[in-house]
C-alpha cells in the first residue's frame, strides 16, 4: 500500500500543517480533512449561518473527493463537528439534500469550538473507484 496526498484548488487551503485528504491506493480509500464553510477564492467563512456554512464544507469535501478521483456518492463514512448541537436540525437538512440513499455513516458530535470559529466542519472516508 502507498499514501498519496491530495490537493484541491477548488477547496481552502490547510490551515495548519495538515494536507486536505490522503489516499491509502493499496485499499482505496480517501480519508479527508475537516472542511470548514469556507470560501476557498477568498478564505473567509461564508455569511449566512449554519446552513451556508454546512451548505459551503460540503462544497468543499465534494471539491477535494473529486480532486481524489471519488465524490460524494462514494463517501462511506463521515463525521460532522458542531460548535452547538442546538444547530443540528438545520445543519441535517443541507447534509440530506447532498446524499442520497443509502446516506453514508455518520457520527455528529458538539465540540467546544472550531477552527476559524467556525458553526460546522465535515470530514470523510471515502472508496475511490477502481
């Protein structure tokens, strides 16, 4: 098995020392970075709240799949990070309309805070097509 970093200039930059996804090719698998709402042209989180962040990240977790050679309909895991559980119903309802069935796992989890402080940030595990 090798690991092969992906990059995607269609998603924001890391903001730390960490790449946007690594591929294991031996089984694979792509396994993501969290994505924040952010607007990759300009780095800044995008207006609008929680939808437009949830609506954003996975924007920018479809952008760095695709950079992997998967997508969205590939995804067989995810995890999704909220700066307030309160915000759960509305984040649900953008994360359904981008999955279809059967939707991926999920664990969803409220953490104290996010990068950025941002409301949302997804990660994935993702198979890339043979």
């Amino acid at each position: 098995m090798s690991i092969q970093e992906v990059r995607s200039d269609a998603a924001p930059k890391a903001i730390g020392p960490y790449s946007q996804a690594m591929i294991a090719t031996g089984a694979n698998l792509v396994f993501t970075a969290g994505q924040l709402g952010i607007d990759a042209g300009t780095g800044a989180l995008v207006d609008g709240g929680i939808e437009a962040q949830t609506r954003r990240a996975l924007e920018n977790l479809r952008a760095v799949l695709e950079s992997a050679g998967s997508g969205l309909d590939r995804v067989l895991k995810t995890t999704v990070f909220l700066a307030d559980m309160n915000d759960f119903p509305e984040m649900n309802a953008v994360y359904g309309s981008f999955f279809s069935a059967p939707a991926p796992a999920r664990s969803t989890v409220e953490v104290r805070r996010l990068p950025k402080d941002a409301l949302v940030e997804i990660e994935c595990v993702a198979d890339i097509p043979s």
